[in-house]
C-alpha cells in the first residue's frame, strides 16, 4: 500500500513539475510578449515621433537657411537701404527701377507661394505677384513681433482664403546699421507638412495616426482617420489625453515635453500614443503619433491558442511518460538516498563522486550531483582560504601592533610570514624617499651584489617601488642566492617581490624566495596581508612622527615654564619697586606738603615783619619830625 501511494505521488509530481512549468513560464511568456510588443509598438512610435520632429524642424530650418541665402544673395538689405535714400520725388524713376529689379530677382528664386518684400513702413515694395505691391501689412501682428524683438518670427498657422491653402508665415527682418530696412515674408505651405508626414507613416501599421495640433487641440493637419481626414484640419478641435497634455505644455512653454500612454482616441478606439512639443522658431505646436493597441497586440491572440494547446499535449504526454519513468527512477533514487544519508551522518568526503553513467535523468542528476560536489569543495576550500587569511591577519595585527621600532616590526613581521608561507627565504625594504632600505632579513646568506639600498627604477626592487607592482620569478639564476642550512644549501627556484600599500604609496616591499612554487593562493594571502604591514608602517610613522612632535612641543612647554618662571620673578621685582616707588613719591608728598606749610608760616612771618618795620619806620619818622618841631 505504501509503495502504491509513492508510485502515485510520482506520477503526481511528475504531472505538475510538468504542467505547472509550463502554465508559469506560459503566462511569463504571453505576459513578456505583450510587455515586449507594447514596449516595441512604444519604441516605433517615439522613433517615429523623433523622426517627424527632426524631419519638420529641418523643413522649417531649410526654409530659413533658403530666405538667408535669398537675402544675401539678392543683397537685399544694400537695396532697400538704397530704396530709403531714393525717396525723394524727384528720384521715382530711379525707385521704380531697383523695385523692378528685386520683384524680379524674387520672382525667379522663390515662385511657390506669395513671398513678399515689406519696407520700413510694412508696405509690401515687392513680392512675386505684381498686384501685392503698395499693400500695407502694419496691422499683422507676426509682424510687429518681429520688429519688437528685432528677431525672424513665425505666425499661427491659418488658412489662407487668398492662397486657398493652409499657411505659416515666415517674417526676417532686415537691418543695416541696427536700422529696420524691410521685412522679408515668406509663406509656408501647412499641406507641405501633412504630404511629408503621410509618406513616412507606412512603418506604423495599418491604423497609424500622425496629426499635430496647436495649444487649443485645433488640428493643424488632417488626420490619417477617415474621421478627419480630409478637411479636418483648422476646424476640427480634438480632446484626449494626449492634446490636453501638449496643450498644458505648449501654454507653460515646456519644448523638451515629450510622453508616450495608451488612451481613448478621439475616434473613441484604445491608441498606443506618444506626442512631442515641436518649437518653430518661438512658436509651439504639438505633434501626436498614434497606433491602436489591438493591432500592435494582435499576435498575443495566436499565441496564446499555441500555448493552450501545447498544455493539453504535456497533460497527456505527463500520463503516458509516468508510466514509463517510475519504473527507471526509484531505483537510482536509493542510490542516492543511501549516496545523502552517508554524507549527512559522516564527515564530507569532498571527493566523493556518484558512479551513474546514464545518458537521462538519473543520469543527469548524478552529473549535477557531482557538479555540486565540486563547487561545494571549491566552497570549501575557499571557506578554508578566507578563515587562513583571517587568522593569518588577526596574528599578525598582533606581532605588529603598537611597534615603535622599524627593526623590531619588519624582523617579527618577516619571520612570522616566512613561516607561514613556508618561505625559506625573505626580506623587507622600507622607504626613504626615493630609495629602499634593507630593514629585515629571514635565513639570509649573501647573494650576487647585494645591496642594503635601492634606489627607484634599479632590480627588481626598485622597479616594483616605480611600478607598485608585483613581480614573479620562476627559474632564478644558479648564482642569484643560496638557501643555506647546517648541512647544505640550495638553490631557491621562485623568486616573489611584493609592494605594501598604503593608499597607493608604496611604504615598503616584501622580497621571497622558495624552493617550492609560489602558488596564487600564497600571492593573494600575501598582498592581504601586505596591506596589513603598509597600514603598520604608516601607523609606525605616524606614531614617530607624533612622538618627535610631542618632545618638541614638551620642550617647547618646558622653555615656556622656564621663561614665564623668569617673567613672574621679573614682574616680583617691578611690583617691589613699583612699591618703592609709590612710598617715596608718598613721602615727597608729606614732605612737599610740609615744605608748603613752612613757606605758608616764613611768608606770613615776612609779611609781620614787613609790617613792623613799616611801623616802626613810621614811628621814627614821626620821632625825628617831632623832634625838629621842637
């Protein structure tokens, strides 16, 4: 019973891994198909679209191009100039001729439309058909435009009940000296554009559309519909999607606006659309591109009829093949199911491989099996590799870290990596400058002129410090080293010399040399593990660097000590006489303010004195005149 349910399961998974495959990559399939159709169906159109574009803008540029060779040409600005200097009545003959001649001249370059000459004054003074001439065109806004900006401008496109014909007028000022001579004026033929448009639409499909429309969504051409396909032009205002975007655009003055979407056209039919803004000189117009979707999606129909048909045929095909591949499956299936338990409940023998020689499934699922293998041995290895490395770096962050000592770092260094490379062999050279300096050696002996410093471009090692790259070499020379050891040397047959990097300066350059070959793992645990050294190095330097800088800025501080020590005392000794200072000018002070007291008491002294003998001068003089009376 059991062995029943497994064979239906079977044939059960057989069916669906069958079936269902097919109805997903079924439905991927017509899903990317119509992606892909509607997406090519988009590509046609905006290549269509840039094509038209290109194609209008260069008529209108040809236009332009053919009016400023007219102009040089016919040298038209020297005879207007000269018509503004002949005005003079007397001088009407002279007028008429030049008018004459440049009518003709016109005439003969330019006959397709009514292309006119105005002078300063808007009046036309020549033009292909003699019955224009003296008309006056000052109330044409195109007109005043371009004598406002002083730049060729472009009318709206309208129809013209002269011409009997949808136009554009073209209007090219011309100056001499910054002064308005005349306005060549050039109609342009809108019907030019719909026959240009229609002969380049045949790559489109049979319901393919082109039409350009103005900011409004009145048509400027016909339509390629039979709905407006004759007369619909100038009259027929549309409004869908893709009008009232150009339109927002045209209005916001937006030429780099250019769009692709599926929409309901104005024939109310589903379109794959795309529409640009199409600048004329400083004139927007938009142009419109169209496609119905069920004709670009068409062939999805088919396909999809195919594929039904084909999942009936695998439905069937699925129940006959059961039958015969259940009784070929179970079989290997222990074989592997045995080949699995052994390896799950072991230890992984890489190098196990499944004996199945089968050209079918088993056969390839044996293959595959053994592919797996292989890649889960390189996985493996490379697991076994990447924790080396790891290993390898964390022991030699170790050894290096914090090392002040050049010697010490690059002997440790080299020694630990020479034993775990299996170097016989090695040595490091640090930068100076321009030249190398041998820092550490591992089981060195003498070799053929050695060197303790290399400069840049000399050997091996010094080209490596010019080109910061590695160099191998296999087959050295007899003569080149010896590998010695107490009971002999050899000679060592690979020789590696590396750079260590530190961004992309070379701080120091490791040299190997084996008797074995240097493999590529080797070559890449080594360049690893040189960046660590180069980082080292740095770090080294910079910790040198930082330590002479803080001596000297500790000696710096300590002279600084030393002389504010000085200023303090110095400042101690004039605060002291300071100090005198001020008690001797306070004791000048009392001693002047005594002096003042004194000089006050000899003065009011003086002054008694003065008034005594002043009295007794008087008392004398009036003895002695007392005396002569009597």
């Amino acid at each position: 019973m059991n062995k029943l349910g497994f064979k239906q399961l079977i044939i059960l998974l057989i069916i669906v891994s069958g079936l269902l495959p097919l109805i997903i990559v079924s439905y991927y399939t017509i899903s990317k198909a119509g992606q892909e159709l509607t997406a090519e169906t988009y590509r046609k159109n905006r290549m269509a679209l840039d094509y038209y574009k290109k194609g209008i803008k260069n008529q209108f540029s040809n236009i332009e191009k053919e009016v400023e060779l007219t102009i040089k040409t016919l040298q038209l600005d020297t005879q207007l100039a000269t018509l503004q200097q002949l005005d003079a009545p007397s001088k009407k003959k002279e007028q008429q001729d030049v008018m004459n001649s440049m009518l003709t001249n016109i005439s003969g370059l330019i006959t397709s439309l009514d292309t006119v000459v105005v002078d300063n004054k808007l009046q036309i003074i020549a033009a292909n058909k003699a019955s224009y001439l003296g008309a006056d065109l000052s109330s044409r806004s195109y007109l005043q435009k371009a004598l406002k900006t002083k730049k060729a401008t472009y009318s709206e496109p309208f129809y013209s009940d002269v011409t009997l014909t949808k136009i554009i007028t073209y209007a090219r000022p011309i100056y001499i000296d910054n002064n308005l001579v005349g306005v060549f004026i050039l109609p342009i033929d809108f019907d030019g554009i719909t026959r240009y448009i229609d002969t380049g639409a045949a790559e489109l499909g049979d319901t393919k559309d082109v039409f350009m429309v103005d900011a409004s969504g009145l048509l400027l051409t016909d339509t390629m519909s039979d709905l407006y396909n004759q007369g619909g032009a100038f009259k027929q205002t549309l409004t869908t999607k893709a009008t009232q975007a150009l339109g927002k655009h045209i209005r916001d003055n937006n030429i780099n606006f250019t769009d692709t979407a599926i929409y309901q056209s104005y024939h109310d039919m589903e379109v794959i659309g795309s529409y640009t803004v199409i600048d004329i000189g400083d004139y927007l117009i938009g142009l419109v591109v169209e496609v119905n979707e069920t004709e670009a999606t068409a062939t999805l129909n088919g396909m999809q009829q195919t594929l039904l048909l084909i999942i009936v045929m695998v439905v069937i095909a699925s129940f006959i093949a059961a039958a015969v591949i259940i009784s070929r499956i179970l079989s290997p299936i222990h074989s592997l199911n045995s080949t699995f338990t052994d390896i799950a409940t072991g230890e992984i023998d890489v190098d196990f491989r499944l004996d199945i020689k089968t050209d079918d499934e088993i056969g390839h699922l044996a293959n595959s099996f053994n592919k797996f293998m292989a890649k889960l041995k390189l996985m493996i290895e490379e697991f076994d590799f990447q924790n080396r490395v790891e290993t390898a770096k964390n022991t030699l962050n170790e050894i290096i870290r914090d090392k002040d000592d050049y010697a010490l770092l690059t002997k440790e260094t080299l020694s630990y990596l020479c034993k775990l490379l299996n170097m016989q062999m090695g040595a490091i050279y640090l930068r100076d400058g321009n030249e190398l300096s041998l820092s550490a050696t591992y089981a060195y002996s003498n070799r053929k002129s050695v060197i303790n410093k290399v400069h840049s471009g000399e050997g091996l090692v010094g080209q490596c410090l010019l080109e910061k790259e590695a160099f191998i070499i296999n087959d050295t020379p007899d003569d080149y080293i010896t590998i010695q050891s107490g009971l002999g040397g050899s000679k060592p047959k690979n020789i590696a010399v590396i750079p260590c990097l530190y961004e992309n300066e070379v701080l120091a350059i490791i040299e190997f040399a084996s008797v074995k070959e240097i493999t590529s793992d080797h070559l890449a645990l080594i360049n690893i593990l040189a960046t660590s050294l180069a980082n080292a190095v740095n770090s080294t330097k910079m910790r040198s660097e930082m330590r002479i800088l803080l001596e000297k800025t500790t000696l710096q501080t300590e002279e600084m000590t030393v002389q504010q020590e000085e200023l303090s005392k110095i400042n101690g000794e004039l605060e002291l006489q300071t100090k005198d200072l001020r008690d001797s000018q306070q004791q000048l002070q009392v001693q002047q303010e005594e002096l003042r007291v004194t000089n006050e008491e000899l003065e009011e002294r003086t002054h008694l004195l003065n008034s005594r003998r002043k009295i007794l001068i008087i008392k004398i003089m009036f003895y002695f005149k007392n005396r002569r009376k009597s």
